[in-house]
C-alpha cells in the first residue's frame, strides 16, 4: 500500500508542474469576470502597449506567468507574437498564439487583443516582451501576415513535445518554428526544415527529468502529454527535451537577434 500511495505521489508531483504550465496554453477553464481582473488585465495591457509604442516595435515576444514555475527554473510559461495592424485592428497590437483545445489533443492558433491574453487565470500579471532587432522584426511581421504560419501548425498538441520531430507540438514550439522559418530566409520551409535549422544554429531545448512513475500517471490521466515522439535516449534516461519560454529567448540572445528585453 505504501508502494502504491509513493507512485500516487509522484504522478501528482509531476502532473502539478505540467497541468499548470499547460493551463496557460490553453482554452479549457472559462474564466469568471470580476472587476479585479478586468482592472488587471486592463492596466497590464495598457503597459505593454505603452512599452511597445516607446520601443517602435513592429513586432515582438510576448510571455505571460500561467502558474509559478520557479522552483523548476522557468518563470514563464506561455509566450506569443504581439504584431501591430494585423488584418482587421489597424492601428492596434495583437497576439498570435497557440492554445490547445479544452479536453482535446487538438489545438488553434488565435489572435487576440491585449487585454484579452492576460484575462486569463495567470498566477500574475507578471510578463516579459523581447524585442528583436529590426531585420527579425521585419521578417517576422512579413511572415506573420501570411498563411505561412499556418502551414507550419501541427493540430496534434503535447505538452512536452519533442524540439525535433513534428509528430505533435506545443505552444511554445510554434513560436519557435515560426521565427525559425523567418530566420532561413526560405520561402516555405517545412516544419522537419525549420527544426533541422534549428539543430544547425545551436538551439538548445529545456530538458525536464521525469521519473518514470510520473511518466506513466502522466500518460494515462493527462491526454494532452505524450512521450511517444521522443528518442530513446531520453526514454532510458528519463531527461525529455521541449520547448519553454526561456529556451526561445536564450536562442535569440546567442543569435545576437534581440535588441531589447522587458520584464
């Protein structure tokens, strides 16, 4: 029995760091309105759009705190486009971002307002803007107007998705492969094309230890994380590679391709 409630324990342990992480990169909980929320969200909003104005951005990476992840080394955990006079809201910024579909191994890439993105149920309206350099920007704002985005969408979601296989994908790995596509100067690389760029230019994924109990809970209670598209290396060693927020911007900074970073 006390074998039995150890592996219980571990499952929940694991699930506690990735459901949280999973909520901020998904549509699943419907959120109840208060004033307090709407004033956050509100006034967060507005200081992003500030800064963004100051900065005259065209486009940047905008990351949001879904839960509180530091005591696993990572602070945010969801990130997406913010890009000014996308289609139908000239004048005004928008996020691209990649959710997964509530109760499903699906997900949609959406465009909300600013407000929007951070009425949520966030740990903090805490966030982080990079802002790359004016080449990457054009690049990417070029791109982003385009269908281009949508080609390298994979509807097959997990959580822990492996950097280079394009089985399944997240959230934030969409981000990546998007500024990587802009980055190859290609005009339609493939999903395998981008991340083998990726490989070549040196991006390093955050490796996540997962003792094997939590990977079995994880497996049978939780859809939306799947093991499967990961080598077998990292399946004997129980280290499994994915995209964060921080591995994103550790990539741009040693591409030298940010010109600045707000928290």
């Amino acid at each position: 029995m006390k074998f039995i409630m150890k592996q219980r324990l571990v499952v929940w342990v694991f699930l506690s760091l990735i459901c949280p992480a999973l909520k901020a990169g998904t549509t699943c909980k419907p959120i109840k309105m208060t004033p307090q929320l709407y004033n956050q969200s509100s006034y967060t909003a507005l200081s992003v759009q500030k800064k963004l104005t100051q900065s005259d951005a065209q486009v940047a990476l905008l990351a949001r705190v879904g839960t509180n992840l530091e005591k696993y080394g990572l602070r945010y955990s969801h990130v997406g486009f913010v890009i000014k006079d996308y289609p139908g809201a000239p004048g005004k910024w928008t996020v691209l971002h990649l959710l997964n579909e509530c109760g499903t191994t699906s997900s949609s890439i959406y465009a909300q307002g600013l407000m929007n993105f951070f009425m949520d149920d966030l740990v903090s309206m805490d966030y982080q803007l990079v802002i790359p350099d004016l080449p990457t920007q054009r690049k990417l704002h070029a791109l982003l107007l385009t269908d281009r985005v949508k080609q390298l969408h994979n509807k097959r979601y997990s959580l822990i998705a492996y950097p280079y296989s394009t089985r399944y994908q997240n959230s934030n790995q969409w981000v990546l492969e998007v500024l990587a596509s802009a980055l190859t100067n290609k005009p339609s690389p493939s999903r395998a094309a981008v991340q083998h760029y990726l490989l070549k230019t040196g991006y390093k994924p955050t490796v996540i230890k997962i003792d094997p109990f939590a990977r079995l809970g994880a497996s049978m209670f939780n859809s939306t994380v799947s093991f499967a598209d990961h080598p077998v290396r990292e399946q004997q060693t129980n280290q499994f590679s994915t995209v964060t927020v921080v591995s994103i911007v550790n990539y741009l900074k040693q591409q030298h391709l940010i010109q600045k970073i707000i928290n």
